[in-house]
C-alpha cells in the first residue's frame, strides 16, 4: 500500500500544536506504517518536497517569509490542514494585529524591555502589516481550532484522509 | 375659537391681502434662507416702507419647491379694487403662479373671493390670476423690482405672458433660461431672474401636503386660516364622530409617508380601538419614565397617544422638514383630528435638533393655536382636549424607527425593540400610540375637507393620493416636488427635475429612492410608475421620499459604499448583524473598491446582505443592504470589473 | 405566572402547550427542545438582541428570535434546519470577529458561553475578517475587572445590574461598533458610586469580559443558575404585600 506523504509545517507558533502531533502517542506507531513524514520541523529534511499528500500547517502567517511558505505548501499539497488556533484564527500572534508594526516594535523592545534598546536588524524577517490566519492567504481544506488542537482531532483527521472520507463532515473538538 | 371666528379672520386676512396693490412673497424656508432669502425679504420690506403710497404688502412665505434657485420670490398685482378682474393674462395664464393647485380640486373655480361673508373663502387662487416668479433674488435686487411695480403698474401682468410662448417650451431642458429670453420679458430689467411657470417642474405638481405653501406665512396663524386651516378640526369636532373620520380616512387610501405605507386608517382603527392605558413608569431595566411636566399637572388615568415622526433622517431628504417650516399648523392640525379619531388627548412631535428653524416655527405655531383655543383644553368649543409637546431628537438615525422613538422619548436609549407588541397597542409607557410621520398628517385636513373620493381619485389603484419628494443630485431642478402617486419615474427625473444640469451635459444612469434604506433604480427601468409595490418590486422602497438622481461619472459601488457607511455609523448597536454585519459589508464594498476583491468576496457580499435583511432587529438593519443589493442587482458588471484578476503566486 | 390562555403550537412538528404569556424558548425548553441562547438569561427580562435563537415560524417573512416571541395558537416553529444553522453560525462569527476573542489567554477559557456556542455551531475559523478592536479595560475596581473587547454587548449586566440588584450602575454609551457598557456616568468601575460591589453582573456574563480579579482561568466559573429564584423571591415577595 502507498503510504501517505505527510509533512508538518511550523509557521508563527509556539509549537504546541507538534507537541499536540506528538501527544498521539502509541496511536503514532499505529499510524506510522500507513505514513511518511517528507516534510516536518521533527526532521531533517530542508527543502519542501515537490509532492506531498497532507500537510498540517501550525503558526499564523506573519511575515513575507511565512507567507511565500504557505503558498508553496499549497503549490505542492494535495490537502491543506490548518492545525490550531493561530493557523485558524490568528490567536496569539493576531493579538498583535491593534498596533501598526512602528508602535509594536517601541512598546516591546523600547518601552517594555530591559537593558539594550531597539528592535534586532539582523537574522529576523520583517513583519506582515497583520498576523494573518491561514485562509487569509491560502485555500484550507480542514480546520483544526484549539490551542493547542486536541491530538484525538488529529488523529481523526488523519484516519479521514486515509480511508478517504469526506473532511467536512469531521466534527469539531474544540473551540479557542 | 368658534367656527364662526375662524372664518371672519380668514376672510379679514384674504380681505387684507386683496387691498394691498402689490403682494411680495419671500420664502422663508431653509433652502432658500441660506442662499440669503433673509436678507432679501428685509430689503425688499425695506423699499416698501421707503414707498408706503404703492401700497405693497410683503410676507415671508413657505417653500416653492425650487429650491436650488433660491431666494424665490413672487409678485403679485391686484387689480384696482374698484374694477373687476380684467387683467389681460388671467386666462392666458391660470398657471402663472409657480404652483398650481391639483386639477381635480373642487374649488378650482373659486375665484378671487372679495365677499368677506363668503363660506369658504380661497385663498388658493388668489396669487394664481397674475404673479411673477422670481428666482436667485439678492437683496441688490429689491429696489429694481420695486421699481417695475411703480414704473408700470399694469404691464407687469402683461410680463407674465410667456405661458402663452412656453407651449412648444416642454423640454424643460433649459426652460428657465428659455423663458427669460421670451419676447414679453425682453425689456424686463429682471428678465434674467424671471422664472417660466410653465416648467414642468411646477405644471407636473399637484399639491395636497405643499398646498398654498407660497401664500402661507409659516409665523402666522391667520395666514394659515385663510388657507382654510383648522376648518377640517372644527368641522370634525362639530359634525362628526370619531368612526366617520376613521371612516374617511380609511377610504381615501391614505398610506403612511414615512416610508412603510401602512395603511394610515387602518393604523388609526387599531389605535381606537386599542383601550387606553395608565402609563407605565420604565419599562424593563433601564429608564425613569419621567413625563414631561406638561403631562405631569394631568390626573394619572388611562391615556393614548399620537405622536408625529418629523426625525427626518436620510442623506438628501428634507420633505418633512419643509412641510414643517413651511405649514407647521397643518402638522398640527392633522394630530388634533387623528387625536380626536383615535381617542388620544396628548400628542408629541419627535423633531432632530437639526431642524433649529423647523423647531422654532412648531413651538410658535403651538403657541398660538393654544392661544386661540385650537389645541390645549375644550378645542374649537368642544370638549375636546389635546395639548402637544416637542421633543429634540439628539441626532440618532435610527430614533426614526418607532421603538426607538418611543425609548427616546420615555427618557431611554434610543434603540429599537423587537414587535409585536406594536405601539398602535403597546407604546409610550405602555399606552397605545399613533405615530405617524409628518407628510401623513399633512394630508389629513385636506382629506377631510375634500372628501375621501377626492384623495382616492389622485394616484393608482393601491398608493392614493400624492408624494412629497426631495430632488438632489444631478438634475437641472433640485428642490422639492408633490406629485401624484404612479407618474413615471422618467416624468420626475427627465422632465420636472430637467435632465442633467447644462455643465455636466452626461446621461443619468440611475436615481437612488428611499435613501439608505432605499436602492438605486437605473435608467432604462424609468418608465416605473412611483408607487410603494413597484418600486418595492425593483428592489429600492419609496421611501420617506429622497430621491437622488446620478449621472454616468457615478460609480455604483462607490454609491453602495456610501450609505453603507452611512448605516455602519448609525446602527444603534443592539443587534449584532446590523452592529458587525454592516461593517463586514463595507469592508468588503472597501476591498472591491480599491480593486482587490475576489470572486468569493462577491459570494460572501451577497450572503452577508442577506444575513442582514433576514436577521437583523428592525427596519435599519433589514433594509441596511438594498442599496448593495441593488446595486447589484442592476450595475453586477461594476462589481465584477473591479474585481482582481485571479494572480497566483 | 398564569391567568393567560392555553394554546397550543407546534415545534419541529411536535405539538405543544403553552400559556400564550410564556415565549417560544420557554415552550420549546420545557418539551426538551433545545435553541441556542446568548444574551437570554433565565430570570432577566429578554431582549431579543444577540440573534442567535432566531427561530422559522411559518408565515413569518423573516426568521424571530424565540426568546421574546410569544406563541400563537397553530404556530409552526422550526428550530433548526440548514439554513437556520447557517445563519447563527454568520451571526456568532460576526461577534467572534468584532471583539479580541481570544480563548488562549482568557480567564473563562473552557467556562465561556461563547467558546461553547462556537462549538456547538461548528464554528472552527472565520470567514469575515476580525476587526481587533482596541477597546478600553477597565481594572479600577478593587475585587473585578471589566475587558471590553471580550464583551459581546448582551447587556446581562446591565439588566442584572437593574432588574435584580435594584443599582442600574450599568448601561450602554454609544452607537454600533462603538457601543460598549459603561458603569454610572462612564466614570471607572472602581469610582462608580452606585454599584454595591454584589458582583451579580460578573456571574451573569457569558464571556471573560467581566471577571472576578485573583481567580485562574480554572477557578474562573460563572455562577447564575440562582437568578431565576431571586426573580421568584421578589416576585412572590411583592405579590405577599
């Protein structure tokens, strides 16, 4: 049997929602054999295949690096997943989104911070206008809220795709 | 004041006017007060004083309708006392007033009535043998036009003879212009300024609610009087019993003006019939239900009320507002009788602090028709008692809908609450109310005088009568205009309103109805007949009678956007389709606007609009998206080409 | 309450009794059919305006809010179909984008009206963008706290506040989107002279916006399931004298 190309996508998060992915526990070894893991912040691998079946994205989309990501996850994916709340509503990165970026960047490494003063320059990317949710910038196939989504909705997710049910008819587990 | 009373001060008023050489008449409505009709009237008065041996008698009058040709002024010359009316163009020009009164009024043939005794004393026809027009007055002007008088007293009748050249005139294009080169008033030295009562925007009228708005001083009771006022209150508290005049209301298929077109007798009926009710102190959580101090010094009992809705709101509507600086006795009078019909003892009228000089001339009118005994205790020698309050509405949209007009007034928020329980059964503080809107009891005393038959015979088979509406926009003639419910929507726009003004010279694409409730019918659909069904069918409403006319250089999404905004900023907040969904409409009006929207945003535009119409709370929220909806409807093609082209990155 | 005639109606086709002072919500709960709420709460007066109980009523051009409708003999109520569905869904994503919404860093996370109602609906994204307002918090109360861009504008406290407690230190100031509640004159809650520190309006709100200060996001439970006995008290108490 084919096994599905999977790959996990880490965009502005905390990473709870791998550590969500990971909370499947011993159902992961059950799953293992039907999947393979191409793509994931757990990995190695650092380029993006060109072809994959499922990819699971964590993270708002906050800037032009994070957005150029979604949209060559999208490129190359058969099914898109936002997985949890900042990939589905913006959540805590959104947060920042009252402020213009001049007025964010003062109020926390300015007027909020200790010791040396001003925003980094360098090895950081600038930020987008808005945190954004996934759907803003890319075509979702499946919503997974929570924060962090529980891993039973993983799971189920998972499951839908490999028997080849239908994503919309998946219940929600969790809100906020 | 007795019936008999009323008629000798009416007939002393006609009397006065007839003995006067030369009768001026500024209006003193708002439109023109602020292009300076103040400052004319004063130097036009000035003059007459200057010169007391011609005799002229100068009054500040009512609106004209052509408002946008401000200060409007007419001028009239009675012949010699001594003769009968000779005057050359009487016949030539029964029009030569600028309005005219309807064809099918019963004492059209009512001449000039000089018999003080006489029944029914008209001052209706009174300007209409041989006055002049003026328009764009300025008070430079006021010795000149005196000066035609005295120069020659006789020819200015002659002067007003272009009716008989203004046959061939009817493409009222440029009419106004046309008739100031008109060969009579060549050698006018006003020539320029005399306006041609044969325009369309005044032959086309027909007058119930603006009737005699030219000869009506709005400060002055006995001026309202020889307009026949009060003659309907008296003759209802005198002849006939409250289900008659319910009756006669309901025949003549009055309908309410304010927008909905509720039938206003039945309204009337379901008031009567409804018990009174010891009001109520706050309703709910919120409110002191304080009464006003007038209603206070009264015994607590079972009560009704009748209230006037004058909270004019939509952006280029100011019908009510005219009518009520105009004629506030007519308002008035068209409460006392509804008051007496529905058994109501207490009245208030519910008027924007917007209207400072609307609000002056109500609080002088109550004044003096309590004087007179036309409103307080024991009317017209009845026992009727009916005493009338303002109350300033605080510049809130919405305190238009009636459930928030009623918290307004109790001393509450203003915002609406679901109905039923309606206010025709439950209203102020729990009593049951009448409220209608202020054009609609402007049509009662003439109903009543004229009879039901009279109103039924104006208008279509559903929407009697006529209908006030306020022409902005890219017309040649703005202003305000009556006219007989069904006429055509190309009679309005293209030949009363003129077309496109001269400089614009471009195509009139659409005329927007009903303001932000309304929607945006475009040209090819003007052979419309205007009445409440069909333009509901069209996707716009009648309206309280905006109506804004645009040309080819308007952009419908820009339009739609337009009162979006409008309804985002006054959503009361109550609701949440009307308080967020309004504001998700015009962010997305905002994305495709600027060009960047989706096909998808069109689907989501359309699903909102319709969230809103089916799920919000009152009229504001439910009728919030029909200038989107229409819009689309009609201009989809705007939409789509504005969208973004599918890139991808 | 009774002295009102009994009538009978159908609701999702099963018929039902009821005394025609009693709403459709009320009928419709005592025969164990279930319409979502949000601003109604048992023992305040309703006041129809969140919309999320919106309800078919045959003949009805648009659907009504079941909450402050009565019932009228013969009445076909239906109280959940695809397209009712779908518009309470709009409407609670519609409130959901209006405020800062946010369940992660909320002290009723797990114990929110709203969260549960977003479940419950299927709400898992937003379709309409969220406008992240940047409305005022006020912290000036010694024992609560008040974070209006968690408030959803039901105004159960100002009724709480009014109707039970008798204070009326709530109300609403200001139009549409800049509506928001306010206690006395918009002074700070902390310097609001009316309000007597009961805390009812904190229990009765369905959201984090009003919360009690010190708690967890755990021990952050709304209590007001009294409510409706306090409106009993009162009223048997007036009615005794």
């Amino acid at each position: 049997m084919k096994r599905l190309r999977l790959a996990t996508i880490w965009l502005d998060g905390c990473s709870g929602c791998h550590m969500s992915f990971l909370d499947m526990d011993e159902l992961l070894l059950e799953l293992a054999p039907r999947l393979e893991l191409a793509y994931s912040p757990l990995v190695d691998r650092k380029e993006f295949p060109e072809q994959v079946d499922l990819a699971l994205l964590e993270g708002a989309v906050s800037t032009p690096e994070d957005e150029a990501k979604a949209r060559l996850v999208r490129a190359r994916s058969h099914l898109v997943v936002a997985l949890g709340d900042c990939a589905c509503n913006g959540n805590l990165p959104a947060m920042r989104n009252r402020l213009d970026n001049a007025e964010l960047l003062d109020l926390v490494y300015r007027q909020q911070a200790e010791g040396e003063a001003g925003p980094p320059t360098r090895n950081v990317p600038p930020l987008l206008p808005h945190s954004l949710p996934l759907h803003r910038v890319i075509d979702v196939d499946l919503f997974l809220p929570g924060c962090p989504p529980p891993a039973a909705a993983i799971v189920r997710a998972l499951t839908a795709v490999l028997e080849g049910r239908e994503l919309s008819e998946l219940p929600t587990l969790k809100f906020g | 004041m007795t019936p008999e009373e009323l008629q000798r001060i009416a007939a002393e008023e006609l009397q006065a006017r007839q003995h006067a050489r030369h009768r001026i008449g500024v209006c003193t409505a708002s439109g023109c007060l602020s292009c300076g009709s103040r400052e004319v009237l004063t130097a036009i008065k000035q003059e007459a004083a200057d010169k007391p041996e011609m005799n002229l008698r100068v009054e500040g009058v009512g609106c004209m309708g052509l408002c946008s040709r401000g200060p409007l002024v007419w001028v009239q010359t009675n012949p010699p006392p001594t003769e009968t009316s000779t005057a050359a163009s009487a016949d030539a020009s029964p029009t030569a007033s600028a309005p005219n009164l309807p064809d099918a009024s019963p004492d059209d043939s009512a001449d000039i009535t000089t018999d003080a005794s006489s029944d029914r004393p008209t001052g209706a026809s009174a300007r209409a043998e041989s006055a002049l027009l003026y328009k764009q007055l300025t008070p430079d002007d006021a010795p000149t036009l005196i000066a035609t008088l005295a120069a020659a007293p006789a020819s200015p009748t002659a002067a007003a003879a272009p009716p008989a050249t203004t046959a061939e005139q009817t493409s009222a294009q440029d009419s106004t212009q046309t008739s100031a080169q008109a060969p009579a008033t060549g050698d006018h030295p006003l020539a320029q300024k005399i306006c041609d009562p044969a325009m369309p925007f005044f032959k086309r009228q027909v007058k119930v609610v603006l009737d005699q708005f030219e000869n009506i001083d709005p400060e002055r009771l006995e001026s309202y009087l020889a307009a026949d006022g009060y003659l309907a209150l008296l003759d209802c508290l005198h002849h006939r019993r409250p289900p008659e005049i319910i009756d006669e209301i309901t025949r003549s298929g009055l309908r309410g003006r304010g927008g909905g077109g509720y039938p206003t007798g039945l309204k009337w009926s379901t008031v009567a019939k409804a018990s009174a009710f010891v009001p109520q102190a706050g309703q709910g959580h919120a409110g002191s239900g304080r009464q006003s101090a007038g209603e206070a010094e009264r015994p607590d009992g079972p009560r009704k009320y009748v209230i006037c809705n004058a909270d004019e709101g939509d952006p280029g509507a100011f019908m009510d507002r005219s009518v009520l600086e105009s004629a506030p006795h007519r308002v008035l009078e068209g409460m006392a009788i509804a008051a007496y019909a529905v058994g109501a003892d207490f009245g208030y009228i519910y008027v924007r602090a917007e209207y400072p000089l609307a609000v002056e001339r109500l609080r002088k009118a109550i004044g003096q028709a309590e004087k007179q005994g036309l409103l307080g205790r024991n009317i017209g020698g009845s026992d009727f008692n009916f005493q009338v309050e303002i109350r300033l509405g605080a510049g809130a949209f919405v305190c238009g809908e009636e459930t928030a007009l009623l918290a307004s007034i109790e001393g509450r928020r203003g915002q609406p609450r679901p109905r039923p329980p309606y206010p025709a059964e439950h209203g102020l503080w729990g009593c049951p109310t009448l409220i209608n809107n202020v054009e609609t009891f402007a049509n009662v005393a003439a109903i009543i005088n004229r009879g039901a038959d009279w109103f039924a015979s104006l208008g279509t088979d559903k929407s009697k009568g006529t209908k006030v509406f306020a022409l902005a926009g890219k017309v040649a003639n703005t202003g305000l205009i009556e006219v007989p419910m069904g006429i055509s929507l190309t009679e309005i726009v293209n030949e009363m309103g003129g077309g496109t003004p001269d400089e614009a010279g471009g195509a009139i694409k659409a005329v927007q109805t009903g303001g932000p409730s309304g929607g945006c019918i475009p040209a090819a659909h003007f052979n419309l007949p205007v009445d409440y069904e069909s333009l509901q069918a069209e996707g716009s409403i009648m309206g309280s009678g905006g109506m804004i006319i645009m040309d080819d250089t308007a952009a419908m999404v820009d339009v739609a956007r337009f009162f979006m905004e409008f309804c985002v900023e006054e959503s009361c907040g109550k609701c949440t389709p009307c308080r967020v969904g309004t504001k998700q409409v015009l962010l997305l009006l905002e994305k495709i606007g600027r060009g960047e929207g989706r096909p998808a945003d069109l689907t989501q535009l359309e699903e909102l609009c319709h969230l809103l119409q089916q799920t919000s709370l009152c009229g504001l929220g439910q009728s919030a998206a029909n200038p989107v909806l229409s819009t689309l409807r009609f201009f989809r093609r705007e939409y789509v080409e504005l969208l973004a082209g599918e890139e991808e990155a | 309450m009774s002295g009102g005639r009994v009538i009978t109606l159908q609701i999702d086709g099963r018929d039902c009794g009821a005394r025609e002072e009693q709403t459709i919500l009320e009928v419709a709960r005592e025969n164990g059919i279930y319409i979502p709420t949000l601003c109604h709460l048992n023992g305040l007066h309703p006041v129809g305006g969140c919309r999320i109980c919106l309800v078919e009523i045959a003949g009805a051009p648009r659907p009504l809010p079941a909450c402050v409708t009565h019932p009228v003999e013969g009445m076909q109520v239906t109280t959940d179909n695809p397209e009712l569905r779908r518009q309470r869904r709009l409407i609670l994503e519609l409130m959901l984008a209006e405020g800062n919404h946010i369940c992660a860093v909320c002290v009723v996370n797990g114990h929110c009206e709203l969260q549960e109602l977003a479940l419950q609906l299927g709400v898992d994204h937003l379709e309409v963008p969220a406008l992240y307002p940047s409305r005022e918090v006020d912290a000036s109360h010694p024992r609560f706290g008040l974070d209006r861009n968690r408030c959803v504008l039901c105004t159960r406290c100002v009724r709480v506040c009014g109707e039970i407690e008798g204070a009326h230190t709530w109300d609403v100031m200001g139009r549409g989107l800049q509506a928001m509640v306010i206690s006395d004159l918009n002074q700070p809650w902390g310097e609001a002279e009316s309000c007597t520190g009961c805390g009812k309006c904190v229990q009765v709100c369905p959201t984090g916006a009003l919360f009690e200060k010190g708690k967890s996001a755990g021990e952050m439970v709304k209590r007001h399931l009294h409510l409706p006995l306090l409106t009993a008290m009162r009223r048997e108490e007036e009615a005794g004298e």
